[in-house]
C-alpha cells in the first residue's frame, strides 16, 4: 500500500482519472534544468545540500571583520563544491533530492547538464528508488558501487493547473500512482476513500487467493444453510438464528436497491434459483435478472467476506 501513491487534481470528471505509466512526482524541476531528459542515470538521495554550516548546538563563530566573514563564505563555498564534485563523480543525469539544495550546488548540477529535482518528500523518494531500481545515497564515497536507477524518460507535463514530473518506461516498476481527477475536493475526497477501499481488497485477495461468487451468491446460500440450521432446533434460540438468516438476505436485497430494481422479486428469485442446485446464482446489475456468476466472472475476496461477518 506505500508504494501505491494517489494524486488528487481538481478538474475534469472522475472518468478522467487514470493509472500512471511509471510514476509521477508532485514536483518541479529546478531552474536552468531541461525540462526532459532521455534514457538517464537518475541518482536518488537524501543529503543536505544547502551552505555545510558548523551545526553543533550552542556554538558560535566570532569574527572582527567583514573579510573574516567572507572567508567562511568562501570555505563553505568550498566544502559544498567538493561534495557536488563528489555527486558527479558518480555520473548522473538526474539528481533527485529528498532534502533543499541551495542556488549555489544547484547552479553547479545544472551547469554540468544535471537535471536537478528537489525537496522530493520522504513517500516519494521511497517510491522512486522502488521504481528506478536504485540506491538511496547519504554519501557519495565509492561511485563504484553506488547502484544509480534509469527509465525510459523523464518529463515535466500538466496535470489540470498543475506541473508534474512523470517518470516513464521504469525498469523495476515496484510502485505506481493513480492520478484521481473531480470536479472539487468533496468528490475527490470520495473517489480517495472508495479506491483506498478497493485497493485494500485486492491487497487482501492477493494475501489469500481464495474468491467465492458474487453478485449476493455467498449471501443467499449462507442464508439458506442458516435457514436449514434453524428448522432442526427448539426454543426461542431458532428465532434468532431466523432472524440472522433474514439478515444475510438483506445484503443481495441492498445490492439490488442501490441499482435501483425491484429488490423484492430479484432476491426471491434468486432464493429460488439457489434453492434448486443453481448454486453459481446471482444478480446481474447490468439486466437486472438472475444470472451465473461463474460466467460472467463476478467473485469477491473469501477473507473480506469472512472479516465481514
């Protein structure tokens, strides 16, 4: 589920929405930089790339002149220098981020025809090194064995008002996005819950590859079994075991309702159809009948199923 990223972009409608081919980072890429850039070594990390300060805390740096001050400048200057030439030494295309980069490292990347993407959030840079194949580096010591990642192509493109970066033709491809499109943030918000849903499902089903038929088939047979169990025993105890039957029919029931059939003789007639050795019976929203759901391929995860009773 960390590796499945949902993007939300107001505008257009929901059937807009799509499945992303490689990956799209809600980033821009830096100034100076070509906007898209083929078959690269994209090199992934997370490193301080602003001014290397003394960071110590509570210690200070006194000077009694404004040429002292410079000369720290320029001694930063320096250290930052080295650890770009560092970077380069690894031959990158693109250099992705998860932390800032200051306008001086960045103007060094850009100027050895460097791609540079910064302040890539921690989800993301995770993604990326799941798609890209590659090493997340915090050093940059042994270019020899860093593991840099590479795709087909990376590009800034429009999604609604937005700029994105997509990342195209992934080699590993172990992470994906699905950009949701909606008319405001209340449908976008919907759409969020409804998918999240259904992807926890499928993550379910893949755990446990066992499906029954759908369609209010498990319902309705389950109903029948409980209906049965009811007739064999004595006692106000048979009242509540009917009445759980009577429940388990009101899923096919609300099943049928929310596609806005007569619910009543749809779920009779699939009592019906069960009762009589059809057991691969059930609805077919599309008609509106009585259909097999063997044949039309309508199943659902056994362990969801199971969760829910």
């Amino acid at each position: 589920m960390d590796y499945i990223k949902l993007i939300k972009k107001a505008g257009g409608t929901l059937s807009d929405s799509f499945l992303a081919d490689g990956m799209i980072l809600e980033k821009t890429i830096s100034t100076g930089c070509a906007r898209s850039v083929k078959n690269p070594r994209v090199m992934v990390a997370n490193t301080p790339m602003d001014n290397d300060k003394i960071k110590i805390m509570g210690s200070k740096v006194k000077v009694d002149s404004f040429q002292k001050i410079g000369e720290i400048e320029e001694a930063e200057k320096r250290k930052m220098k080295a650890k770009v030439d560092r970077i380069l030494a690894h031959k990158p295309d693109v250099f992705i981020n998860r932390q800032l980069i200051y306008n001086y490292p960045e103007q060094l990347l850009a100027d050895a025809g460097v791609m540079v993407i910064e302040h890539a959030d921690f989800d993301g840079v995770e993604r990326l090194g799941a798609v890209l194949g590659s090493d997340i580096l915090s050093t940059f010591d042994s270019p020899e064995t860093a593991v840099l990642g590479t795709c087909d192509s990376i590009e800034e493109i429009m999604i609604g008002e937005d700029k994105v970066i997509r990342f195209s033709g992934c080699h590993r491809n172990e992470a994906c996005t699905i950009v949701l499109r909606g008319s405001g943030s209340h449908i976008l918000d919907e759409a969020e819950r409804s998918l999240h849903d259904a992807i926890c499902v499928l993550i379910a089903a893949i755990k446990n590859h066992k499906t029954i038929y759908g369609g209010g088939n498990a319902e309705m047979r389950m109903s029948l079994a409980v209906d049965e169990l009811a007739k064999t025993m004595a006692g106000k105890q048979a009242i509540a075991v009917e009445a759980y039957a009577r429940a388990l029919r009101q899923l096919p029931t609300i099943i049928a309702e929310n596609g806005g059939y007569d619910a009543s003789e749809l779920v009779q007639n699939l009592k019906s159809e069960i009762y009589n050795g059809n057991t691969t019976a059930g609805i077919n929203m599309f008609g509106g009948k009585i259909d097999d759901m063997q044949k039309m391929g309508v199943t659902e995860c056994f362990r969801v199923k199971e969760q829910a009773l």
